[in-house]
C-alpha cells in the first residue's frame, strides 16, 4: 500500500516554499532527487525559479506550494532504486503543467522503509491556474500512484477537517 500524505501550509507563505526546498534538495536526507522545471541541486535556485512562475502570473500571495509525502509498502519498495523510481515515474503526473521537485528518503515509518517528498509550485508555468486539490483530483493522482506502484493508496490530508471530510466520503481503511 502507498500511503499519500497531502499538506498545504498557508501560514508558512514563501518561507514555507523555501524551507520545503532546502528540505528536499538536502543530500544528508535525501537518497535520490530531480525535478522538472527547476533546478534540483540548488535550492535557492529551484526557489527562484518557482518564485518567478508565481509572479509572472501575479500569484506569490498564495498557497506557495502543494507536498506531497508518499510511503511505499516494504513489498511493493523493498530497495531505494524501486522507491526513487516509483518517487520519479508519480511526479510526472504534473510535469506537463506544474515545476515539480522531488527526492526520495530512507525512513522506517508508516509501514514502510522509503518514500518520496513531491513539491508541486502550486502555480502552472502554462497558464497560471493554480493546482486543484478537491476530493476528485486527489483521487485521480491517487490513481495514478495505484497505477505506478501497482499497489492499492491511502490518502491523508494534513488538514485534520479536510481529511476527516475525505474519510466520509471515501470509507477508506489504513495499512
């Protein structure tokens, strides 16, 4: 099972973006890391870069970003090179319309040995629309993970209303 953590921060503003990519881009925590649209090795250029998206559209005031925590089942992910790949094949979900960074880490936590940190700018490069995060777009990425992890998913907001909401409406079941 791949459990799917989904975690705005609207307090943070553009700290929070900033601390997220020196978080990822960190190679004492992270085993494998790229990203699309940006530069993966220097945080403080991956920051620039999705900070530019932001204004050129006019939206910095908002949700810098959407994080995506994924843990891999020890079954479906038993070595890093699995885990990171499944990490790389999922970010390519929004690589057509969204700068994504994302890394992969050894952790032993929810049921799991790996899993991978998906930050998505909140903002498109192609027309500024801002990510959608409603039930029905989280469960097609949901899908979308089922399909590459060929496991089933588990999704939980970080938002405690938001996913006692998601609980409801989905009945859905941990590891």
């Amino acid at each position: 099972m791949a459990v799917i953590k989904v975690k705005k921060d609207f307090g943070g503003g553009l700290e929070y973006l900033k601390n997220v990519c020196n978080y990822i881009c960190n190679p004492k925590r992270a085993v494998d890391w790229s990203g699309n649209g940006v530069d993966p090795y220097h945080p403080d250029i991956c920051y620039e870069q999705m900070l530019a998206v932001k204004r050129y559209y006019g939206k910095t005031s908002t949700n810098p970003l959407v994080h995506f925590i994924i843990s891999y089942n020890v079954s479906s992910a038993p070595d890093v090179k699995t885990a990171a790949d499944y990490t790389k094949d999922i970010a390519k979900y929004f690589h057509q319309r969204y700068q994504t960074l994302h890394c992969t880490h050894k952790a032993d936590h929810d049921c799991s040995w790996f899993h991978g940190h998906i930050l998505v700018n909140s903002v498109s490069f192609v027309d500024g629309k801002m990510l959608s995060t409603d039930f029905k777009a989280i469960d097609d990425f949901s899908k979308w993970v089922e399909y590459i992890t060929q496991t089933k998913s588990y999704v939980e907001f970080w938002d405690k209303e938001k996913d006692e909401a998601y609980r409801k409406k989905k009945k859905n079941k941990s590891c």
